[in-house]
C-alpha cells in the first residue's frame, strides 16, 4: 500500500473532513494575505456561516488546524442574530488546542485550535476570524471557496496585497472575478465568487479537488528552510535536491554490507533488485511529520539505524543504497491517489504528495515505491501510475509521464466450479487470481496475515451473497510477480437458486458499476486505469444440463470497452465465460448517453442470459 | 500499624512453585534470542517475554509522597510487519502546570541476531515525542528503530505521580500473548488502596512481606506535632505474577473491552497522616454519594443552577397550569433543545453553571445536572443516578470505585418512575440513550443504604414496511408505493443516521426499493412519534423468459447472516429488542397467471417469532410476515439458535413469487 507524505496544502486546503448537512451554508468568507517587505506572510481568514436548525450545530464546533512554523492567533469569535446583534463572544479560557492526528501519520507537531459556539434560537450565526503569520511558505494560498466539506458558500473573497517587486505566479478556476490594484508600495490582486457549491461524489467521478474552484499562487523566490525559486520546474526541483542535500549517504560501514549482499550479481537490474528486496525486508513505513517535515527528508543514516522511515527517508535512503554502488537514481515527487489530481504544468511548485525513485537504465527505467513491504519490483500500481512526477535532478530538474497500469497489469481472473448438491447450499471451489489494485489489497493483508480480513476480502472478490467459505488457501506468486491466487472452497444458496419448480444458475458473476440514467450524471466518467475481468464458471452434476437452451453468446463492442459472453455444454458440464473490459478513458458529459447506453445493452444481455432447469 | 491495602478479588490465593523472574536490562536468555515463535499460540505476530511493574512512594518532601512507576517489558517480534507491536505510547496525565506526572528514564533498545550475532540499536532520545491529546492528557510516543523479524524489543520507563488516585492499574492481558507479567506494589501505612481483579481466577504467585529496610516518615523528628511515635515504617510489599496469558482476542457485538480483559485496578480509599485524623477517600457507596452531594461539579453544581432554573421556569416554561406529567415532558424537552452535548461523557459538570448556561454546551454532567436542578425547582421528585456508559465497562456493585461510573441520568420518581437523559434530542424525553443500557446504575441521594436500578432495554422497536406494488406489463418493472414506519429506537437510529437528509435517505434505500421517484418523510422532528419513511419506486424484478420473479418485500428484508462465527463466548447485543413487520399487496396485471406462491412460514418461541403468510385474492396477493427477536441481549449459549433463526429469515423472507406471461 502507497503512503503519503504530510502535504502542506492540503492541510488547510478543507479545513475539515467532515460532512455535515447541507442547508447550512457559509455566508461570508474572507481570506486577505499580506507579504510584507520583509516577506513576512500574513493571513486573516475571518468567516461567517449560519445555522438554521439543531440538526446543523455540527458545524459551530470549529476546527482550526496549523503547521508548527505558522504563528497562530484567534482573533475572535462570536455568535450574531440574524439582524446581526451580537449575542455571545467566545472567552479565552474556551479556546482548546492538541496535536493534529491523522491515521496516516505516527506523529506530527502541527495543532488543532478548537472551540463550540453554540446558540440555541435559530436561525444564528457565527463569525470567527483568525491570523496566521508565517516567516518561510513556498505558496502564498491554495484557496478554495468552499471551507466545509459538503457545505456551499455564499460569497468568498481573496485578496492578496504584496509589495512592490514582489513577484508571483498564480492560476484560478474561471469563475472567479478578479481585479488587480496597484498600490503606493505595491499590489492588491483580489479574487470574488458566488454561490459555489458542494458537488456531490458520483461513481467513477474525477478526483473531487478537480471539480471545485479555486486559486493558487505561488511566489517566483522564497524561503523555506532554504531560499528557492518556484519559477520553474527545474528551480522548483532543484530547490528539493538542495534541501536535502548530503541526506543520500549511506554509512561506509552499510555500503560495505551492501557491496558484499550483491558480490557477484553482474546484472545491473538484478542490483536494484536484490537492493529494493533488502529495503523492503528490512525497513518498515512510520510518518513522523515535524519541523519542515513535510518536504525535507530525514537523511539515509537514520533509516540505516531506525529502520523506518516516511516514503522521503525511504527513497532517501534506496538511493543512497543505489550511490553506494554507483548507481544513478532520482527522488520523483508525485501527487499520489487511485484517483489522479492532474498536476499544473503552468504552475511550478509544490503540488505532490508522495516521493517515489526513478532508476534510469540503458533500455528502460526503473520505478520503485519505497512504503510498501509487499509492492512488486518495478511494478506500477493504482496510486501512481499515468500521472506527471517531477523527477529531482538540480537544475535539470523536469516532469515526465509515469507508466500507467496496462490492460495485462490489471487483468482479473475468477474460475468457479459449482457441483451439484442435494442440500439448498450448492459447493463452489473458486481459483481467483487478482491484479492491479485487487492484488495489492489482498497481497497487503496476507502479508500481515489479518486472517479475518483476508476471509472477507475473498467474499468479495466471489461476488455472489451468502457465502460460506470453508477453506482457503493464498497461493504466492515470485514477490515480483504482481499477482496473487487464492483458492477458495465453500458453499452458497445463492448461486444455484431453487424457485418454484425452477433451477436458476448465476452463472454471469462479473459486476457492472451501477451508472446513474444520463439525465441525473454530473460529472464525467474516468476510469484512471482500465478495468478488465475474465470470469469461467463451470457448472457439473447437474442431471440432462445438455437438454437446457443456452443463452446466445453475446459480443458487445464500443468505443469505451468489450463485453464478450460464451456458454457451452462440455464433458457434460455447462461452462460460460465472462469478459469485461473497459478501457482508460474520460467520458466526457456529452458522450455519457452513448456509454450509458453500452451499459445498458451489458445488463439487460446479463438480465435475459440465465440459465434455468424447469 | 493500618492496612496497607485492601485485596477485594474473587480469586483464590494460591501460593505455586512459580518464582519472581528476576531479569536485567539487556540480558537476554538463549531461550529468547532463539526464539521463533510461540508455542501456545502459533498464529501470534509476537510475544510479550515478560511484562514487569513496580510502583511505589516516594518522599517529595517531609510530608507528602509520589507514587513512582517502573515498569520494564520485553518483546519478541516474530513477524515485523506487524507495526502495532513497536510503536509504544506512554500517556500521562497533567492536572494542573504546578501538578502533574512526568515520564522520565526512558530506555529502549532493539536486539537483532544477524547471522547468530547480536546487534543492539539503541533508542535515540530525539526520536522520543510528546504530543496534546487534550487540556489533561498528553502522551509520550516513539518507535522500536531497527526491527526485523527475531528482534527482541526491551523497554523501561519511570512515570512519576503526584496524583495518588492514579495509583497505576495493571492489565496482565494484551493483544499478544504474554509470557511472564508481574506487578510489584509497594505501599507506606498513609495511602490505603481497595484492590480488585478481573478474569483471574487464581495469581501464579503472590506474596506480600515487608521490606527489609525501614524509612523514616516525616522530617526525622519523632515529636512531631508534639507526639512521640515511632517515625520509622516498613514497607508492604505485594507481588502478583501471571504466567502465559494468551492473546486478548477482540470480538464484535461486545459493550468494552475492558469488561473481559484481565487486569487489576485500585482505588484510594484511606488517607492516614501521622498526627491528622484519618480521611477515607472512600468505603462505601453511600459514603461515594456523601461526597458526590457535595462536590463542586455535582451537588454544588445542582444548587448553582437552581437560580438559572428559577428564571427559565418564569420566564421561558410557564408550567403554571400543566399537570406534573406535561412539566416532566416540557423540562426535558427544554433543556435537549436549548443545550448542545458536546460528545464526551462524564458525571461530574466541567463548568460552572453559570458558564453553562452562557455556552449552551457541555458534557453528560454539565447538562444532566442541569437537567435535574430545573426539575427539581420545577417541584418535581428527582434523583440523579450515576452508572458506566457500555463502552466504558460494567459496574460491579460490589465495589464501591468511583471511577467505574462515567456518566449521569435523572431518576423522575412520579407516579410512573422513569429515566431521562437530555443530551440527544432525537429521542423522546422519557427514552434513554443506548449507550447508558449497561446493568446498573447507583441512585445518588443521602439514604444510608446504596439503591440500584436496573438498565435493561425491554421497549420494543418496530420497523413496519408496507407495500403496494403493481406491475407494468409493458416495461415490466414493479411500481411500489413503500412506507417504513419506525418506532422507538428503530425511529432513532434512522433518525440519527440519516439526520433527515433526502439524498442519505435515497443513497442508502435506493438499493432496497429500486429507483426512487419520490420520497416523503414524516415525524422526523416529532421524536415522540413514528419516523415515517414514504417512497415511489420502480423496481425491475428477474426476468427468465416469460417468467417474472417478484420480491414481495423487494430487498427490504435482512438479505444476509451477519452471525458469522462458529461459536460465541460473548453475549450477541442488538441493543434492543425489535419487530421488523412486512405487509405486501401485489396486483397481478392481466396477461399473467401465478406460477408459483412460496409455502407459509411459523415459528415462535421465547427467543424469536417468525411468521410468514401468503393468501390470494383473485388477482391479488397478499404477503404478511414479521420476524421479532425478543430480547435485547442473548447469551452465548442461544447464539447457535439465533444464528439459524437468522438463516431461516434470510432464506423465507427473499423467496420469490413467479408469475408468466400467458
């Protein structure tokens, strides 16, 4: 499984990761930046939002979270009526704080300042304001009009005042009004929007952070534990490579422990390999995130001794195994998550979230996510493939495409023998072999042979209900091999269904995403990697299974995938094999009938394809 | 010389062969070293060697004492993968910036064998963090460096108390088997402590003696406050030792982990300062409620209130005509409507009620207080009655420990007596919360004898599902007319879900009743009455050639066994007994004829009622059925019964009707 590192963004980016409901709504939100001449940025968010019943107080108990190097003030914070009388001030002594905690993260010195601000007449509404002042940022904002998640906003403003000879790089959304001022000692840039909603998730949606407005700027020069320069990929890059210069060298006494582990091992690739199984033998995944822990890695000297680390001090210290046998390799920032959050290439700067290594090699390159104990060598894998990543190199510094999961790299096969049974509980014996992100998940848990977990995974991944598994085994293919067979046995009524005087055979197990009718789709359809399943059922024992009509077989082909269907009667068994497959791709809104119809034409086949003993 | 320590345990003492394991920092056995796996428990990640705790008192000054804390365990890792094992958190409790404990000393070392060498990684103190849980509680935290599979983990640590309340309980039990673990208590004549066991039945070895050396109380003067004493005491010392402790194993469906874990806890229960009178801190629960009637956040917080309740009662209840059952109904209904809970339990008020009432939020006892205060100045007979919340453990009436209560509710002794709780709105005012459902609760008052209630969920909860459903020939989908009428804790647990929110409601039915074309909800703000879910749906049943497979109940029914287990060791609680009700009318369209009607289904005993019932009416069917569970909580010995009863639900209540196309 691919971890994360602490992205500072995204720390202020929705302030919550909360829902709550939806006829609240934020009235007011109002985020003023300043950079002084001394580079010194400070920003005052003051908001407004109204509760209108009980039911929303959810949302007057506030959260405000805040990194370690920002100086935090809670200006004030208050509760008005409707015709804006002041009916309460929050005191001092109500202003809590404690450390922020994430599951993903094992410890971090960033704070959460919270407090309740609760009325009981309703409709009220509360107006907290608060300052943050920080010495070294490398973003001026990653601003989002939409604070809540789940919440609209009425009106938001930003409006970034910097000073004369400043200079900025920045990108909005095109919703927004902008105006830009220029001022006695410098300018005044100010964003304003209405009425931004909360868009609701749907099934194979983009990443949600594509669907919101917003705005980010970037200054061209700052200082963050070092000075650096966002004006292009390259400076942005180089930046990374200076701030953590000399963390890549590995302990003399370490390079010759490695020097010795690949003593006669002549293939360059077989090095890499036998140095990554070591690193992930040997090393386990633990986020600590302090001081600039978000980007500066802990140098390869520590993990050498700790033997943990987060997926920099883990990158950090694979390429340092790497440099200690002369082995060219690349840190490479990338913005991590099945779903892929696209990169700004106009805007250079910081937008990753995870580090992976770039291993250059005479006829390809070699890729290698450092987290995880179980990732197959060289391997792409659902968090990182087919995106950009920033490959750090100095001033060389450059974006490239990262390889993307294939139709083989994803491919799914369930085998299914059913035997007839006396009882109402028919035997299965299932071989499923998984790959793509159904390998890596099962891979994950057999490896921390979570047996309860395992057990439901494999249910599943069977795909019928009322399931019974009475043995199961989890055959392991070569660590490298990204695929995984489980062999399952049990029983289920659920598969072969006795109704009335009929015997029903589900014999047609593949699921198909359940698109909503194109009036009520939003958004488009992406699939970031292709989905493909191959499923044979088998069906034996079942007495004249020769006299029953099959089912036509069915081949359905369109621009967005291929649905392919056959039955047949042999050795006296019925056996029909399934294939789905559906390709990367984008669907845009005004292609979603077309796909839906595609769709449509796979389930009612799936509808009228039973197979039924009278 | 006083009693030390007070020992309340079920156990039998037994003195066996077993000894103290004596162990030094970094001396690891060949035993251990070669260690690679547990016997007694193949399937364990690791081992706990021995797990050892000492506390003791400390001197701070002439007067007063610390208790102090070591403790050293060590680990053998099998498989360290499994991260849970080498990440350590320490938390420590800060009273006030003048008080508070201190975790100090900290050691940790990784012992790996590579190749039958031992390589020792030292903790690096820097990797050591302290981090705010909350305005009380802070934690140090830090990880195992170096740890592959084989490693010994060793760890030591001092954690020293002003606090001597926090006497240090010690759980014998962990998620991993535990080998060896032992807890050594110290006890000087001032500090008297009751004890109590859970889970054991008999200590692998226990003893208790007095130390060899004698300390000297006080400043070594031996007239102090003009007495003439001996000043010189021994200290009493207590083992107990468990050997092989298997793994805790959690479970699903149980209250807290804390009621089945085996452990000891203590509780200070005298305090006897040379030349003072002697004060006990606690020996009865009479005694317990003495001094909840007087404490600040509780009887003293009651009567704070009692002026703010004055002015609500005047000013915004205006009882004046209602009879005693309507101002019992109005007063909790007030307090639910204009007080947030803020979510943390607790049966002490956290503020003053003055502050209360200015943030309008607070904890259980900050608005159950309240609650009371307002009643009671409403002339209303109330008591409060204090008990544990179901994740925080059971109470054992037999021992009069403060700290096995966390929470607080209203007796309302009126011609019907009943409970009230008034921190969630969604339920009606003589309703209490699930989490409060845990045995029993101690009624606080001045009696001189401790009065218990029982908290045991006998209110019936019913989800009616009726549906009108006919059938378009043409398109051939199933148009349904469903109501789902939900009563008592059915009404609240849909009301808190969903919080009345049309898309959640969709979300989560759409599934069960097919594509939605409408929906109605009603009774959702009257908490006293059904939460009333209304939809029109199409629903497209199986087609099989001519034939249409028709779900009378569409997929409203349980479709899925959710008691997966073999067998069960723990009660199955469902929180609440419940009546799930289906009525179904389906109109067979013309052009069809019936194929085929599943057979009636009954069965009836003290556990559970099912009824299923079909009956024809021309072209009309009629399906009524119900299936009830009568109990909140079923012992493990009926879970093999429940668990085929839930078997026979599943399979009778998604049977099919056929109908074909003539």
């Amino acid at each position: 499984m691919s971890r994360f590192f602490y992205a500072i963004p995204l720390l202020l980016y929705f302030s919550l990761f909360l829902t709550y409901p939806c006829s609240s709504q934020v009235l007011d939100y109002r985020t003023e930046i300043n950079v002084d001449d001394n580079q010194v940025k400070t920003t005052i968010k003051t908001i407004r939002f109204q509760i209108n019943s009980k039911d929303e107080n959810g949302l007057s108990h506030i959260q405000i979270p805040h990194s370690s190097k920002q100086n935090f003030t809670l200006l004030y914070a208050k509760i008005f009526d409707t015709q804006n009388n002041e009916l309460r001030k929050l005191k001092k002594k109500e202003v809590t704080s404690r450390n922020y905690k994430t599951n993903s993260v094992f410890h971090q010195d960033n704070e959460i300042t919270e407090f309740d601000l609760y009325w009981n007449e309703y409709p009220y509404q509360v107006e907290y304001s608060y300052e943050i002042k920080e010495a070294e940022f490398i973003y001026i904002t990653h601003w989002s009009p939409l604070l809540f998640k789940g919440i609209d906003s009425k009106n938001a403003n930003l409006i970034v005042t910097i000073p004369k000879g400043y200079e900025v790089n920045y990108n909005n959304t095109s919703s927004y009004t902008f105006s830009q001022e220029e001022l006695e000692n410098g300018d005044r840039l100010t964003w304003a929007i209405q009425n931004s909603h909360h868009i609701e998730p749907e099934i194979y949606g983009p990443a949600q952070d594509e669907l919101y407005e917003s705005v980010v700027i970037v200054p061209n020069n700052f200082k963050y534990g070092i000075k650096g320069s966002n004006q292009s990929w390259s400076s942005f890059g180089d930046w990374i490579m200076r701030l953590n210069k000399n963390t890549d060298i590995l302990p003399k006494e370490e390079v010759n422990q490695i020097k010795e582990l690949v003593n006669g091992i002549t293939d360059t690739t077989e090095i890499i390999r036998t140095l990554y199984h070591k690193l992930q033998d040997e090393t386990k995944y633990v986020n600590v995130a302090i001081d600039i822990g978000g980007l500066k890695s802990y140098p390869a000297s520590f993990v050498s001794k700790t033997k943990y680390g987060d997926c920099k001090a883990l990158t950090t210290y694979m390429k340092s195994m790497l440099n200690g046998l002369g082995i060219k390799s690349y840190y490479t920032l990338v913005n991590a998550g099945s779903k892929v959050s696209s990169i700004d290439t106009s805007l250079p700067g910081q937008q990753f979230n995870h580090v992976i290594l770039m291993v250059p090699q005479a006829k390809d390159t070699i890729w290698l996510e450092n987290t995880s104990k179980s990732a197959p060598f060289n391997q792409p894998n659902d968090f990182t493939q087919n995106r950009y990543g920033l490959i750090v190199d100095g001033t060389d510094s450059r974006l490239v495409q990262l390889p993307r999961l294939t139709l083989d790299d994803v491919l799914v096969r369930k085998d299914l023998t059913i035997e007839n049974s006396d009882s109402k509980n028919n035997n299965f014996q299932a071989t499923l072999t998984l790959k793509g992100a159904d390998y890596d998940h099962l891979n994950y848990l057999n490896k921390k042979g979570d047996e309860k977990s395992i057990v439901i995974n494999l249910k599943r991944n069977l795909g019928f209900k009322n399931i019974v598994i009475s043995d199961w085994t989890i055959k392991e293919s070569h660590r490298d091999n990204p695929s995984i067979q489980a062999i399952v046995s049990g029983t289920s009524k659920d598969i072969v269904r006795e109704i009335g005087n009929m015997t029903v055979l589900a014999n047609l197990l593949i699921e198909i995403p359940d698109f909503n009718r194109p009036n009520k789709r939003k958004s488009p359809v992406v699939f970031y990697y292709p989905l493909n399943e191959k499923h044979t059922i088998t069906f034996k024992g079942f007495e004249d299974i020769s006299k029953v009509d099959l089912p036509q077989n069915i081949n359905i082909k369109s621009p967005f995938g291929h649905y392919t269907v056959s039955h047949e009667i042999r050795d006296n068994s019925l056996v029909s094999q399934e294939h789905l497959l559906l390709f990367t791709q984008t669907i845009a809104l005004e292609n979603y009938s077309d796909f839906y119809d595609f769709i449509e034409k796979i389930n009612d086949y799936k509808t009228n394809a039973k197979i039924v003993f009278q | 010389m006083k009693p030390f320590l007070t020992i309340i345990c079920i156990f039998l003492f037994h003195i066996a062969s077993t000894q103290v394991k004596e162990v030094e920092y970094g001396i690891i056995s060949s035993d251990e070293a070669e260690m690679n796996n547990y016997a007694a428990d193949q399937t364990a990640n690791a081992v706990v060697l021995f797990d050892k705790g000492a506390s003791r008192f400390i001197e701070t000054d002439a007067y007063n004492y610390d208790i102090e804390f070591n403790r050293h365990k060590r680990i053998k890792i099998f498989d360290s993968s499994d991260k849970e094992n080498s990440e350590i958190k320490i938390p420590y409790y800060i009273g006030s910036k003048k008080r508070k404990e201190e975790v100090k000393s900290i050691k940790a070392q990784t012992i790996n064998y590579v190749n039958g060498e031992k390589k020792v990684t030292q903790l690096n103190p820097e990797t050591i963090y302290d981090e705010k849980l909350n305005d009380d509680w802070r934690q140090k935290k830090f990880v195992f460096p170096n740890v592959q599979d084989g490693a010994i983990l060793e760890l030591s640590y001092t954690v020293n108390s002003p606090f001597k309340f926090n006497l240090p309980d010690w759980a014998f039990q962990n998620k991993i088997p535990t080998i060896y673990s032992e807890y050594q208590v110290a006890m000087v004549p001032f500090y008297e402590y009751s004890m109590i066991t859970q889970g054991i039945n008999s200590f692998d070895f226990y003893k208790e003696g007095l130390s060899d050396a004698k300390r000297e109380w006080g400043n070594g003067s031996n007239s102090a406050y003009g007495g003439n004493y001996d000043n010189r005491f021994q200290e009493k010392i207590y083992t107990y030792v468990l050997n092989d402790v298997p793994a805790f194993k959690d479970e699903n469906f149980i209250t807290s982990i804390n009621d089945y874990i085996i452990k000891m806890d203590f509780q200070l229960s005298k305090v006897s300062i040379p030349g003072q009178l002697d004060k006990k801190v606690i020996s009865t629960w009479p005694k317990l409620n003495a001094d909840l009637l007087t404490n600040e956040y509780f009887g003293f917080y009651m009567k704070q209130s009692k002026r703010f309740a004055k002015k609500i009662l005047s000013e915004d209840l205006h009882l004046g005509d209602k009879s005693n059952e309507e101002k019992i109904a109005a007063i909790i209904n007030y307090v639910k409507e204009n007080y947030e809970w803020n979510g943390r339990k607790g049966k002490f008020a956290t503020q003053k009620a003055k502050e209360f009432q200015l943030s309008k939020t607070g904890n259980v006892g900050d608005i159950n207080l309240f609650l009371i205060a307002l009643l009671n100045e409403a002339d209303i007979d109330v008591e409060p009655v204090i008990l544990s919340s179901r994740d925080h453990g059971k109470i054992n009436v037999d021992y009069p420990f403060s700290h096995f209560t966390n929470y607080v509710v209203a007796l309302i002794k009126n011609k019907n007596p009943f409970l009230a709780d008034a921190t969630d709105d969604l339920l009606p005012f003589h309703r209490l919360p699930l989490r409060t459902y845990n045995d029993w609760g101690l009624i606080v008052n001045k009696d001189d004898e401790a009065k218990w209630i029982t908290f045991s969920n006998t209110v019936e909860s019913i989800e009616k599902n009726v549906l009108t459903i006919t059938i378009d020939p043409e398109s051939k989908t199933l148009s349904s007319l469903v109501s789902i009428q939900n009563t008592e804790y059915e009404a609240y647990t849909k009301r808190q879900k969903y919080r009345n929110d049309e898309n959640d409601i969709e979300d989560y039915y759409s599934e069960k009743v097919g594509s939605i074309n409408k929906s109605v909800h009603r009774g959702y703000e009257k908490n006293n009455n059904a939460y009333v879910l209304n939809f029109k749906t199409e629903f497209e049943p199986e087609i099989i050639g001519k034939k249409m497979l028709i779900k009378p109940f569409l997929n409203l029914p349980l479709s899925e066994n959710k008691l997966t287990q073999e067998e069960r060791t723990y009660p199955v609680d469902f929180g609440f007994p419940f009546n799930n009700i289906f009525e179904s009318q389906i109109t067979i369209p013309e052009g069809y004829t019936i194929d085929f009607i599943p057979e009636n289904f009954q069965k009836s005993n003290d556990l559970v009622t099912i009824n299923l019932n079909y009956s024809q009416d021309g072209s009309n069917i009629r399906v009524i059925g119900n299936y009830q569970f009568h109990k909140a909580i079923y012992a493990p010995e009926n879970y093999q019964e429940i668990k085929e009863d839930m078997d026979l639900i599943v399979s009778h209540f998604n049977e099919l009707i056929i109908i074909e196309q003539e």
